[in-house]
C-alpha cells in the first residue's frame, strides 16, 4: 500500500495539461471489441484502471500495438472467448467497474458476454439492473450464478430493436446498451438515457465506425442497427474531473494556475458551480486561469438570501464526481454552503477526515453537508488519512496541501486509479509532496 507524504502551506504556480477523461477512456476501450478491424485511439490516459482494462482485452486476445504516449492500436479479429471462463477472467473482471462495459460488444458480435461481479469505489449500491435490462429488452436471456457472483447473457438468435424507457440514466448502463444495439437487427430507442459528454463521444465514435445512432447529446437515442462495424481513430477528451479538481487545488491553496486546452465547450456547469464559491475562472482561448486567491473567495447566496445549496445531477446537471472536491474547497471560503450528493449514498464519509484537520462540516446525513467556511482564518492542520475512494481520495490531496505541517494520506492507489502521475505532476508546479 503506498504513501503520499505531503508538507503543505506551499503556494503551486504553472501550467497544467488535464490528462484523457477516464471515464470516456473505459467505454471507449470496450467499443473496440465491436469490430475486427483496426482502432487507433489517442490521449488514453496512464491510470490504474484504464491500464487494467487494458491488460483484460490483451488476455481477451486483442491485439494492442502502443504508438506513442497515451496512443494505441487495437485489433480484436481473433479473440479468445474461452477466456471468459477462466478464473483469470474472474480476477480480472472483478477488480475493475468498468469492466462491465465489455459485455454490450460481446454480446452484439458473439451472442454472449460474461462478467464478474465487478469492482470500483466503494461510495453506496451501484446497481447493474440497467444494463442487463437493456440486453433482455433487445432479446438476450440473463443469467446469475449467485454463487459464483458471476453474471451472463446469451443471444444466439441475435439481438433485435426494441423500444426502452431507462429507470435510470445511467452512463455505463447507457454505454453498454448502445453498444449492443448498434449491431441489433431493426431500430432500437432508448429514452432517459445518459448524455454525458463521454457517452456522446462514444456514439461519435460508433458512427465513424459505421454505426447509425442519431440524437447523440440528447436523452433520446435512434439506433438503426447495422450488419458490421469497420476501424476508426478517436482522440479522448481532456478529463473534465481532473481540470476540476485543478481548479479547486488552486483555489483551496490560493495558487495562480493555468489549466491547457480544456475543451470549454464540454465542461458544462463545472465553471459556473466553482463561480458559486466565489472561486475566479478566466476563459483565455481553450485555457483556463486561475489567480491566486490572496484575498480568499466569497460563496454566492441566493437571490432571496437563502444559503447556497449545490448538488448533483446527471449530465446536464452538476455531476457528482466533483462533489467532493467542492466540499473541501468551501471549508476556506467565507460563507457557508449545503453540499447536497444526491446520487451516490457514502461519497460524503470521508468528512469526518476533514474535521479532524479542523473542518468546520456538520454532516446532516449520508448525502448532505452543510460547510462552513474558515475564510484562511485559520489553517486545516496536517494528520494521517487513508483515501477510501479517488474522489475523496484527490479531496484529501487537496484539504493536506493546504494544511499547516506533514500530512500523511495511505491507500494512494485509489488516488492512482484516476489521477496520472499525481505526485510528479504537483511537484513540477511547487507542492511538496514524495510517494513512499
């Protein structure tokens, strides 16, 4: 298990370049086992997760050429599918959430796919019935080995379009739907499906490969079904979580940074929430400024005086994997916020971490806390921590390299699973920080 040991109280000043979104990384790497042709995809982030998806495909039998830093070649034309039977598959499936999204193209090309019970952060009930719901809707047959914890669905008749109204918009669930879907005989409509930027790049890419999927942004989608998908190049976008947690670092350790090509035109309301803290955001060309807060930051009120409430919501809403990083940079401001998750039921227990280090939070219940600010009155104080997820796991990061003295975090993997060469990368702008 390693360490982060961080001396904090230190100003950061420079340039940032966000690495690939995660997110869309792990459906996009999926996406390749829909064809046996070439995919070449670039800015592929080097994180844990997305590395071990990686290593699962390659034991799957894809071919993975590496072209350059974050670029590879992928080519899935001769797959071994006994490998989803062996237990090998069973550690590797299980280790990693994402992994679920690889059942969708099997399914679609081979009229089965299997999975684990899969892994992730540990942040409440994430539950797989849209997924597998989508898939019995097109007309594959579930099965459960309770046992085992092992799911399945076979479809050796093929798929066929179908009409489905999601009980949730879940992303991956979405994800994985459309990619059975766009080889489905006959139309498949989803409706309340997800619209987050990653899920349209998928759909994007899907359609330079041959795919014939039309309302990609909204929360309708049209799926004429085709016989076969040919190869592609995709770029991943810049990774909207990482530039928000750049954001509220600079923020929270009144540090003058500038965060490269973002792609503003997909950040949706993460500028406009972080103006809600009072936090400065300057827009120069794809880039974004922050100046050092030297006189701290003021959070917003609402126009009747009520106090600021910010929550969570699927895309286009405030998504919740910046949640966290809000709560902790309003611990400085002045004024109070309600940080209210919405979506995932734990994400908010690693406040306990914060008060501990002199956080004034009064958690009202699992998904809601009402912060009060220091206004860098007083310092958080540096303490041993342990990061239970990537997102309170880069929170900590945050709340240790404001804290006055040596902070300890442990179980940095977490962090790693998301975050690329943190640790490096904060060094180059002036943080003290050593992984140990």
């Amino acid at each position: 298990m390693g360490t982060f040991q961080i001396e904090g109280g230190h100003r950061l000043k420079g340039n940032i370049q966000p690495q690939g979104a995660k997110n869309e990384a792990l459906q996009i790497l999926c996406a390749v086992l829909l064809t046996s042709e070439e995919v070449t995809i670039s800015n592929i982030p080097d994180i844990l997760d997305v590395n071990k998806l990686i290593g699962l495909l390659k034991n799957l039998g894809v071919k993975i050429n590496e072209k350059g830093k974050g670029s590879y070649a992928f080519k899935s034309d001769e797959l071994n599918l006994d490998y989803l039977s062996s237990d090998q598959f069973k550690k590797d499936g299980s280790g990693l959430r994402g992994s679920i999204m690889i059942v969708g193209p099997l399914l679609a090309r081979f009229g089965k796919g299997f999975i684990p019970k899969p892994g992730g952060d540990k942040i409440g009930r994430r539950r797989l019935d849209t997924h597998f719901e989508g898939f019995i809707k097109l007309g594959a047959e579930f099965r459960y080995n309770r046992e085992e914890r092992f799911y399945g669905v076979e479809a050796p008749n093929g798929l066929k379009g179908s009409f489905m109204l999601l009980e949730e918009a879940s992303v991956t669930g979405t994800a994985n739907i459309v990619m059975a879907a766009v080889l489905a005989e006959g139309k498949t409509t989803i409706y309340n499906a997800a619209c987050e930027p990653y899920l349209q790049q998928l759909c994007k890419m899907l359609n330079s490969m041959g795919a014939n999927i039309k309302g990609v942004g909204s929360n309708l989608l049209e799926i004429e079904g085709v016989k076969s998908l040919k190869g592609c190049e995709h770029t991943i976008l810049p990774d909207m979580i990482e530039i928000g947690s750049w954001i509220g670092m600079a923020a929270m350790t009144q540090s003058e940074i500038t965060i490269k090509n973002v792609r503003w035109d997909m950040l949706g309301l993460i500028p406009t929430t972080f103006r809600k803290l009072g936090i400065t955001i300057e827009q120069r060309g794809d880039d974004i400024y922050i100046p050092a807060h030297t006189d701290g930051y003021e959070v917003q009120s609402f126009i009747d005086g009520s106090i600021m409430n910010i929550s969570d919501a699927p895309w286009p809403g405030f998504t919740p994997d910046l949640l966290s990083i809000l709560l902790v940079v309003a611990t400085q401001a002045r004024g109070s916020v309600l940080i209210h998750q919405k979506m995932f039921e734990s994400r908010l227990f690693f406040v306990d971490k914060l008060i501990d280090m002199g956080a004034k939070i009064i958690l009202c219940d699992p998904h809601r806390a009402t912060v009060i600010g220091h206004d860098f009155k007083s310092q958080l104080k540096a303490t041993t921590m342990s990061s239970p997820d990537i997102r309170a796991g880069i929170s900590l990061l945050i709340a240790a390299l404001s804290a006055k003295g040596v902070s300890y975090i442990h179980n940095i993997e977490q962090i790693d699973r998301g975050y690329e060469n943190i640790d490096e990368r904060l060094k180059a702008i002036g943080a003290k920080i050593t992984r140990t």
